[in-house]
C-alpha cells in the first residue's frame, strides 16, 4: 500500500473562479478577479507586454483593470484604434478621471484634437487642480493653432506646478513660433531656474543666443546642460557649432565622435563633419561626407547649399549649379542660394542669367553683405557702366557698416571683403567728423572706373569659400506665377532663368575641340 501523499497546490491559484466577481464568502479570499491586479502591474512595468496578453488571454473573467492594461499594452504597441476601444469601455464600466483622461489622450495621439479637448474639459468638471489636463488642453489648442487658448491653459498649468518642465519647453516653443524671442528666452530661463538641472532648457537658453551670436552666453549654457547629462545630444551639436564657428576643427571632430556613436544616420552630423573637413582643406573627406548626407536627408536645404559651395571652390561648377538648382526647388525664397547660384552661372559663361540670379537674390535680401560684393565684381567683370558699380558697391559698404555696428543682430563678416572692395577701386569711405566739427561734410565721391587686372577669371568665389556658409533665414525663386507675393511694387518682374544657356555653351565647346587648331590664335585674340 502506497503511504505517499502529494500535496497539490490550491485550484485558486492554478485557474480563474468560475464564479461572479465578488461572490466570495470572505473579503480577502484570493478567488476573486481582483487577486492578480498586482502581478498584472508589475508586468507592465517590467514591459513584458506579451505575457501580460496571454495571461489576459486566459482568464475568463475580466474585471475594469484588465481592460485598463490591456488598453495601455496596445497604445504602447502602436494600436491606439483599439486601445481607444478598450478605454472607452473601461469608461463606461467606471467613469474615472483616469479613464477619461486616457480617453482624451488616445484622441489626441489619433490627431481628433476638437474631441480630445472635449474630453479634457469633461476630465476637468471632475477636478479642479490638476496639471496634466491643463497641459495637454494646450497642446491640443497649439495644434489647432489657437495660440492665445493655449498660452492661457499653459499659464494656469504652470499655476498649478510650477516645476514642469514639459509646460515651460511648450510655452517656449509657442512664443518661438509667434516671432517673439525674448519672450521665449525668459520663460526658459524661468523654467531653467525652477530646473536647475534641466538640459533641456539650458540648451534651449544657449540655442537663442547663438542666433544672436552671443556666443559666451551659449557656450555657457551648453557646458551647463553637459554637466548634468554629458550623453545630451543636443547639447553635443550645438556646443559644436560653437566650436566650430571659432576655427577650431579638430575638437569639434572629437566631439562629433561621441554624436556619430549614437546616432550613425543623423544627416546634420555627417553634414557638419564635412564642413570641418572642408574648413581643414580635405576636399575628398568633405564631399564624401557632404553626399552620405545628402543620402540621408535629400531634402535638407544646407546639405545641398554645402555641397555647391564645395564643388564651386573645387572648380566643378556644373555639378554646384545642379546642387543650387534642387536647393532653390525645395526652397525658392532663400536668397543665398540664388546669390551662390549667380557664381556659378558667371563662371559657365552664363552672364545673363546670373545677373537674373543676383538681381532676385538682392530682392529678397537687399542687405546682404556678400551677394552685392558678389555682383559688384560680376558688374566689373562684364563690362557694366561705371554708375551701376559705383551704386552697388555703395550700397555694399552703407550694408557692410550697418552689420558691423549692430548689437541685436550681430554677424560675422570676414574683413577680407573690405580687402578685395578695396583692389576692385572702391575702398571703404572715411568715418564721418563728429557733429561739433566745423570741417565741410561732403558726399564720398564717386571713384574712377577700375582697371581690372588681365585674369578674366571672375573673383566670386573669394568670399564664400573661406568659411562656411551663413544661416541666412530665407530662399529664391525666379518664377512670377509662385512668387506674386513678394514684389507688391510696380516694379518689372524678372524672367525665369533658362539653364539651356549653358547647355548650349556645353555643345559648343564639344564642336570647338574637333576644330583645327589654325582658330585658336583667332578665338584667343577675340576673348581678349
């Protein structure tokens, strides 16, 4: 006879109760439905979604808090439809704030931000004080750009909490997309004193005063924002653009590493990585580097700006105006690329479209330093009256002087363009007397006509290609139908520049070399 005795463990534990939810005889019976809410919490938290679906999968019986982790397992999973299912009925099972806060959320994420707001205001009957909804409201009505309903909730929510860093990021961005700066730059540094260990927002600090080229104040920020989170990434990036704006290449490539690292396939990195090898003159690294980013972000506007002002110093001036073509397609009110684009053009022999070129580029910035050094020299070059040179090189030095003496706005101009202004026969003019001067003041006369030297080759290129290029705001389009916009004045439209000019000059060049050589001497003395 067989003494052994096997102790099983209860049926309790090994399968559901078969019968209702809440039928046990004694409150703290572990038959009821509510006994594994627990393990179902600490599986979500461990982020093993695929066991807490089976475990829900074989229970037959499912109370409110399964629905509810079900729900969330979904969302996280990317099935918001059906996680909005699933809160839904959690909602009308038991009508919690929870529940209709999770409601609101899933009809956010699917973009219904009309109903989600809806659902928020509902949320917001139940309590007063609560800072979640009152950010999430406006975000939803930053969405929908109703920027003053926005500012409004984010205020009350930064009422409420005021150490969330979430509303103060948000409130920074509004003020940023409203063209308001400063007062973007104090509630971040708002928020920065409330987060003293934010670098988030320190970045943001540092981000503002590097376009106002206050670059101490950015640095600053940055190291800040590093020495809380040195892994931050972009505070890595943009403590190297400050680098790399003061020349020194080699740390920002140092620096570049640790992006590269963790993000392998970011195109502002391979971007960047090339302009420090073009600043170091290794052309072959920089053009490769240049193209892996252009592969990655073929629509990145600087990528293809970069590229063409390589290629133009590398003399390929073919492949620069095919980079500039597709960087005025994708933006064609970038002033920039028209005026890189007109270089090109002068040196394809190309002289009327690149006057085009110039003429858009200084109509959608008149100011612009370079462009008119550029087009002053193209005009020397062409043989253009000395009126019309005297007047664009005037205009460049009354510009040149207004971006060396601001303090908003500050840039920095390489004074080599002073330089070649001065060898082209119009140096800078003399500062003016002070008022209590009883010398005459007199108008800077206009100088002779100047005798340019025997190079015919046109000097554009000397401005761009010692630095990187500008972050100017704006890009070009010489077309009148998509452009209408931009000239309100009476003034004469400029035609669509035509390519096939130098396409055709490609096709003569081909003919000329099966040419005799007797024409030579003949071609010689005419381009003389």
């Amino acid at each position: 006879m067989d003494t052994t005795t096997s102790t099983a463990p209860p049926p309790s534990i090994l399968k559901p109760s078969a019968g209702p939810m809440g039928s046990s005889k004694w409150p703290n019976d572990l038959s009821t439905n509510d006994k594994y809410n627990w393990l179902l919490h600490v599986m979500y938290g461990r982020g093993e979604y695929e066991r807490i679906q089976q475990f829900i999968r074989i229970q037959s019986h499912k109370n409110s808090y399964m629905t509810y982790i079900q729900a969330l397992v979904h969302r996280q999973e990317g099935r918001i439809v059906e996680a909005l299912d699933l809160f839904q009925r959690s909602v009308i099972e038991t009508p919690t704030l929870i529940n209709i806060k999770q409601v609101a959320k899933s009809l956010a994420l699917l973009g219904r931000y009309r109903v989600a707001i809806d659902a928020y205001k509902e949320a917001l009957t139940r309590t007063t004080n609560d800072w979640e909804i009152l950010h999430n409201l406006g975000l939803c009505h930053m969405q929908l750009r109703e920027f003053t309903e926005a500012k409004q909730y984010l205020l009350q929510a930064l009422q409420i909490s005021e150490i969330q860093e979430a509303s103060y990021l948000a409130l920074g961005k509004l003020h940023l997309i409203e063209g308001e700066r400063d007062e973007a730059e104090a509630v971040f540094e708002r928020g920065a004193r409330r987060n003293p260990e934010s670098p988030t927002l320190f970045t943001h600090i540092g981000l503002l005063a590097f376009e106002r080229a206050h670059y101490t104040k950015a640095f600053e920020c940055f190291g800040i924002a590093l020495t809380f989170s040195p892994t931050y990434i972009p505070a890595i990036m943009a403590a190297c653009q400050v680098i790399q704006k003061h020349g020194d290449a080699d740390v920002a490539l140092s620096k570049y590493r640790i992006v590269y690292g963790k993000k392998p396939e970011c195109a502002q990195v391979w971007n960047n990585i090339g302009m420090c090898f073009f600043s170091k003159k290794k052309f072959v690294a920089a053009v490769s580097c240049l193209k892996r980013a252009n592969y990655l972000a073929p629509f990145e506007l600087y990528i293809l700006y970069n590229l063409a002002l390589v290629h133009l110093y590398l003399q390929q001036n073919a492949s620069a105006a095919i980079f500039l073509q597709s960087a005025i397609r994708i933006n064609r009110k970038h002033a920039p690329s028209y005026a890189l684009f007109g270089v090109a053009l002068s040196k394809l022999n190309d002289p009327d479209n690149a006057s085009r070129a110039y003429a858009y580029s200084l109509k959608l910035d008149p100011v612009d330093p370079v462009a008119l050094l550029n087009y002053g020299i193209f005009q020397a070059n062409t043989g253009v009256s000395p009126s019309q040179i005297n007047a664009t090189m005037q205009q460049f030095h009354q510009c040149y002087a207004e971006r060396a003496a601001s303090a908003t706005n500050q840039r920095e101009l390489d004074t080599s363009m002073l330089e070649i202004a001065t060898k082209l026969g119009y140096p800078a003019p003399p500062p003016a007397p002070p008022p209590d001067s009883k010398s005459l003041l007199a108008a800077f006369p206009p100088p002779p006509f100047p005798i340019l030297s025997t190079s015919t080759q046109p000097e554009e290129n000397n401005v761009r290609s010692s630095s990187p290029p500008p972050a100017p705001p704006a890009v070009f389009s010489p077309s009148v139908q998509r452009d209408e916009d931009l000239s309100k004045q009476p003034s004469e439209e400029i035609p669509v520049v035509k390519t096939k000019i130098y396409d055709d000059a490609r096709h003569k060049q081909r003919r000329t070399k099966h040419q005799p050589v007797e024409s030579s001497d003949a071609d010689a003395v005419q381009n003389k």
